[in-house]
C-alpha cells in the first residue's frame, strides 16, 4: 500500500508556484493577489481560510481576508463582490462556503466575476468544464487528479466508483476521470443517497473516491482488493487527545482498509492540502490571465 501523500505533493506545488511568483515580482510587477470572504463564525469554515491565507503568504501571494458578521445581508455581501469584481488588482476571489441560511449561495457564487472566480464555482466556469474548455476548475477535484498524476496512478480503463454527487467535488470529479486524457479514461459510476445495492458497487470499484461528509462510513468489507481509495471527507469531532480539542475524520475507515488498498489518501494530509495547492494554481492561472474571454 502506498500512501499519497497530498502534505508533501500540496507543498512540492507551492514551492512551484512560490518560484514563479520569485520571477514575476522580479520583472517588475505585483503579485497575485486572492481575496476570500468568511461569513459568520463557522469553525471549520475558519480553519479552511485561515489555511488558504497561510498558503497565500507562503507562495508570496498577496491576499485580503474580508470578515463578515453572520447577519449580514446578502444585498450588502453581492455589493462587497461587486466592488472585488471591478478592481483590477484582485486576481481571485473566494467566498467560503457553507453561507448562513438566509443567503443564497448560487445567487452569491453567480454574482462572482467568471474571471477571477479560482473556486471555478461559476456556472460559467462549471460549464466549460462540462464542455470541456479550458477554465478555472474546483480545486477539490483537480487536486484529486493531480495527486492522481503525481503518483503515476493508472486510470486508463478502470472502473471509478465516486460516492456523493455535490456540485463541488462529486459531479466534477466524475466528468474529469471520464475525460479521453491521463489521469481520466475510467468507466465512472456515479452514486448517492438513492442508489440501490451500494456496497455491490463499491466492491467493483478500481478506484474509489468518496465525498459523503459521513465519517468512517467506508470498511473493509465493502472494497475488493487492490482498490485506489481517494478520501475526501473531512468532519471535525471533539477530541481530548489534540491540543485545539478537535481532531479530523475522513469518510473512509483507514485502518481497517489500508492493507486492503494499492494506494490511499490519509486525512488529513490528503486531499485538504491539494485543494488549498489548486486555488493558488488556479490564482496564479488568473494572474496569468489564461483562461479570459
Ligand atoms: N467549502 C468547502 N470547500 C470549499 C471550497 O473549496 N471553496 C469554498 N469557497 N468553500 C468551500
């Protein structure tokens, strides 16, 4: 069993990024510049930009953390992201989700200038990746292939078994490992709540990647041997054993398949570092202005 190791991939990536940003400042001009949004208090959401912020700095990007208390409006919140739209020295823009119930996150995420929107969230952005253009893409799922990638993880012909359908993991990593390229080419079945006889598909997996937000929902017995497991939950449960009171989960029971896997993404320091590695790719892709219509 070989551990991909997204800690040590997300930071081989940075130290890419961070060397590009060297020559840029270099030649004269600014920095990438990415800008997220935090609505209310959420722990995890916290966690997460705090992490994104850190990573900024550590590439030698400039960032701006917006803070917003719970109640704000969303009138108040689209004129915030209107303002970030129409200022040419802000190359990303992020606003953290989940978002409190009485904001309507699609309004919000359409509100998101196409351009500068390195969560690839946008229907814009999410539609060429259904066309198969290029774009900005969720960083979750193209951190998956690049792990994929990095490791040398053959695809090409396997059959890849995705739990959960969400518009930011689910689907899109779906589409992507269908794609007639490396890492892609897999015979995709996507699952969700309705699906009859789960555990009958997931035996048949080759590749498995599960985004359910259930912890430990995967086991041994539900797995044939040999499998390529990708973990992408992560639940925060109290903990007396870590310092912050917390310690993470992934979807998948790691201990009790890992003997039974050919390769396996730990959590954490699998899958959350590729995603935070793939929003400064997909800033420094804007900053580069790759992707403008
Ligand atoms: N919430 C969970 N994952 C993400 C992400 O990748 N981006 C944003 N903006 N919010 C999230």
């Amino acid at each position: 069993m070989q551990i991909l190791d997204g800690k040590k991939t997300s930071l081989q990536i940075q130290d890419e990024i961070r060397d590009e940003v060297i020559e840029i400042k270099a030649s004269g001009s600014r920095p990438p510049h990415l800008v997220a949004i935090l609505v209310g208090d959420n722990g995890a959401s916290e966690t997460y930009v705090r992490a994104k912020v850190k990573a900024c700095k550590r590439v030698g990007f400039e960032s701006t953390l917006i803070r917003l208390e719970s109640n704000v409006s969303q009138c108040e919140l689209i004129a915030i992201i209107e303002k970030i739209n129409n200022d040419e020295n802000h190359d990303g823009l992020i606003v953290q989700l989940p978002l409190p119930t009485h904001i309507d996150e699609k309004i919000v995420t359409s509100t998101i200038n196409p351009n500068i929107d390195v969560d690839g969230f946008h229907e814009s952005n999410l539609g060429k990746l259904m066309l198969n253009i290029p774009s900005f893409l969720p960083a979750t799922p193209y951190g998956i292939l690049e792990l994929l990638k990095r490791y040398k993880v053959e695809t090409s012909g396997k059959h890849c078994v995705v739990l959960g359908r969400s518009n930011i993991v689910g689907t899109p990593i779906s589409l992507m490992m269908s794609r007639n390229k490396f890492p892609g080419n897999c015979t995709v079945t996507l699952t969700h709540s309705k699906t009859k006889d789960l555990v009958q598909i997931t035996r048949q997996a080759d590749i498995l990647i599960v985004a359910l937000g259930k912890s430990e929902f995967i086991n041994s017995d539900m797995i044939k041997s040999g499998v390529c497991i990708v973990d992408v939950g992560i639940t925060r449960v109290k903990s007396n054993k870590t310092k912050n009171g917390w310690k993470l989960l992934g979807d998948v029971n790691y201990d009790n398949v890992k003997e039974k896997c050919s390769y396996i993404t730990p959590v954490p320091g699998g899958v959350g570092p590729m995603t935070i590695a793939m929003l400064l790719k997909n800033t420094l892709s804007s900053f580069r202005k790759d992707f403008l219509v």
